[in-house]
C-alpha cells in the first residue's frame, strides 16, 4: 500500500512535468500559427492518438493528418498526445494520495519543467532567468507538498 502511496505521488510529479510540457507546446504553437489553429490542431492531435490506439487494437495503421509546417504540426501533436498520459496519470495519482496532495504534486512538476522552459525562452522566445528567488519558490511548494499528504 505504501509503495502505491509513494509511486502515486511519481506519477503525479511525473505527470505535471507532462502538463508543463505541454503548456510550452501550446505557447509555442500559438506564437508561430494561432491560438485558434493551435487549439483546434492539438485536440485533433488527442483524438488522432485516440484513434491510433484503436485501430492499431484492431490491427489497422492508418491515421490522418492536416496540412500546417512540419515543425509545428509535431508540436502541436506532441502537445496534444501529452494530454492522454497527463488524463491516465492524473487519475491513478490522485487515487493514490488523495486530490490536494496530487494536484499539488502535478504543479510541482508543471513549475519545474516551466522554469526550464522559461530559462531558455522555449514558450514565447523570451528567457526569463532562474534565480534563487525562483528556486526557493520551488523548494517551498515542495514543503507545501510533504504537509499537504495526507497521514496513513
């Protein structure tokens, strides 16, 4: 049980590193096409994997795919494909240590893949440098995380 309780709170780190991946696709998507092709290319990105999955059950290999750069295209259908191991992830951790505690630990891992992201400008272009203030952030939401756990 404990070891579902600890493996729990992984995959919720784990999977805020994937939603703060994701929001650096997005940015960076909406920066060079839209928000509006973004957005509806990243859904169709989810639904493509969904509908990946299926068929490769079935035993078909086809999927489509809309005309936009390449560049972007992979972008967006990464970003979109994040979201079913975030929905997975999200529900098995949540289960495990409880919702406070989960979503907490899924913001702690979206801040420290956003603090990369904003350190080398990867969203909007624009670096925004890590500083010890921005790590003590990090460190205190740590702390919130362990006071946050619910005691079994």
């Amino acid at each position: 049980m404990k070891n579902l309780f600890v493996l729990g709170l992984v995959v919720a780190v784990g999977i805020g590193m994937l939603i703060g991946s994701q929001a650096t696709l997005t940015t960076r998507s909406t920066t060079l096409v839209g928000p509006v092709k973004t957005g509806l290319l990243m859904t169709l990105g989810s639904g493509v994997v969904g509908v990946v999955a299926v068929l490769t059950m079935l035993g078909w290999g086809r999927q489509a795919v809309w005309v936009a750069p390449p560049n972007v295209l992979t972008m967006m259908f990464v970003a979109g494909a994040l979201g079913v191991a975030v929905v997975i992830g999200m529900g098995f951790a949540l289960q495990q240590v409880g919702v406070t505690a989960g979503l907490a630990a899924i913001l702690m891992g979206q801040m420290m893949v956003s603090v990369v992201t904003d350190a080398f400008g990867w969203g909007t272009g624009e670096v925004i440098p890590v500083t010890p203030t921005r790590v003590l952030g990090l460190v205190m939401l740590a702390g919130a995380i362990f006071f946050l756990l619910p005691r079994r």
